[in-house]
C-alpha cells in the first residue's frame, strides 16, 4: 500500500462514490472499497 493512501481516505467521506479515471491498477479503490466502505466507478 502506498503512503499516501490513508491521506486520500481521510479527504474522501464514508459511503460515497468515487469515479476512476484510469487511475493506476485499482488498488487505490479497492483500499477505499474496504477502509471508506466507498463504491466506485470505473471508466
């Protein structure tokens, strides 16, 4: 997991949408999948 992942978890609120635009492997998501409960989209 890269460092920066709890900072962008903190910035994005529980149970929201976020919308991925070609952002990496989908790590990132799947981090705030499970830490943020988030659902998200992908492009």
């Amino acid at each position: 997991m890269k460092a920066e992942y709890n900072l962008i978890a903190n910035i994005i609120e529980s149970n929201s949408t976020v919308l991925d635009v070609g952002c990496d492997d989908g790590t990132l998501m799947e981090f705030l999948k499970k830490k943020q409960k988030c659902e998200y989209k992908r492009n």
